[in-house]
C-alpha cells in the first residue's frame, strides 16, 4: 500500500497520530522509491545529486514492487511463472505462480460464496487455504 498515491499519505498521516513517527517516516521514504512516476523522478533527482547507488537502488525497489504486483495478477502471473521456469529460475517461477494462484483462489472463493448465497468471507478462507496448502508443502520439503 505503500506505492499507492493517497492511501500512503493517508496510512502515514494515522501513523504519526498514533505516535508512530519512524514508521510514517519509512512508508514515505517507500512511496517515493516505490510509486510510478514518482521513483523516476526520485531516482532522477539522486543521478542529478551525484548519489547513482541511490539512484539504481531506487530502481530495484520499484521494479520489485511491479514484479510483486504483477506477479498477483490472475493469469498474468501465470505466464510470468512460466517464463521464469522457461529461463531457469524456479525460485522466480514458483514465487509468481503462487502469487497468481492465491490470487485467483481468493476470487474464486468470493464469486463461490456469493453466488452460493454465503458470506463474501468465503474467499479469504480459500486465500488461507492456498497459504496453507504452501506452508504444507514447505514443512515437508524441509524434512
């Protein structure tokens, strides 16, 4: 939420009132490396300044932020799991692919649950079985 014009400036607005000074402070500094538009000006501003570490930091921080989202997209995130699989890199697939597939779970269980008559609630329970499901399957690759 962070990267969200508005509700960032809304969340660190109830940080400070609730006397959480440092942790508005961080979700600003998040925004402005993190938001479209706005990281590109900041990291613009820190090439201008001399600070390129800054700059380039403040780039890996948006892109991760995209990745993430993108990552959560029904389908899409799919698609880029695949690629990531395609070009090696499991860690990067299996991120996305679980990402995409909880997704898709929770919205399931939501339009599931309505149509059937019962809470909207029904697709978080299906997101916290996705999340169970994954913890499962760690615990016991871990054994």
């Amino acid at each position: 939420m962070d990267w969200v014009p508005g509700l960032s400036q809304i969340k660190s607005l109830a940080q400070v009132t609730l006397g959480d000074a440092e942790g508005a402070r961080r979700t600003q500094a998040n925004f402005i490396r993190q938001c479209p538009v706005v990281s590109q000006v900041t990291s613009a501003i820190q090439v201008v300044a001399g600070d390129t570490d800054g700059a380039e930091e403040t780039q890996k921080e948006f892109l991760k932020v995209v990745s993430g989202t993108v990552d959560s997209l029904p389908g899409v995130g799919h698609v880029k799991g695949g690629m990531h699989y395609a070009c090696g890199d499991k860690d990067g697939g299996d991120r996305a692919m679980k990402a995409s597939s909880r997704t898709t779970a929770v919205i399931g269980g939501g339009v599931g649950g309505f149509i059937v008559g019962g809470p909207v609630g029904l697709g978080k329970g299906a997101g916290v079985g996705v999340d169970r499901k994954a913890s499962d399957s760690q615990n016991r690759g871990a054994r």
